[in-house]
C-alpha cells in the first residue's frame, strides 16, 4: 500500500496510507471534524483537501502526484 503525507488544520504533518479512512485517521491526528447524518448527505463534515471540497464521511485519504495532502475545515455558510 502506499502512503501519503498530510498535513492537517492543526499543523501536524502524518504519514497516511492512501485508501483509509478521513474520520478515523483526522481522529488520530487530533482533529475533531464534525459529523451529523454519516452518509453523506448532510455535509456537516466537508473538509478542503488540496483546495478539494470532500465528505470526510464517504471520502477515504487519495494518493497525489506530489505525495502531500493539504487539509482545511471547509467554510460553509450555513454551518
């Protein structure tokens, strides 16, 4: 499997493997994304990454050419 750095909101910097999980990897790191319906729908989870709106609920870690994931709480105006 490969891996991937990503460096979260937090300024932490981790070696991730590519294919796990957003929530429970971000949980590891120190960040609390926020959650509601875990499906998908809701949106209460969005994150940027690589200036890439994603749902971290239904979205696993992706590989990138550079080898480094950047990772911002998405602004949402309704949230």
């Amino acid at each position: 499997m490969s891996t991937i750095s990503v460096r979260w909101p937090n300024g932490r910097i981790t070696t991730e493997t590519v294919g796990s999980d957003w929530l429970l990897r971000a949980s590891k790191a120190g960040i609390a994304i926020p959650t509601g319906c875990l499906g998908g729908s809701c949106g209460a989870c969005e994150i940027e990454v690589n200036g890439k709106v994603v749902r971290a609920c239904i979205s696993t870690i992706p590989g990138s050419k550079s080898g480094q994931l950047s990772v911002e709480f998405s602004t949402d105006p309704h949230w």
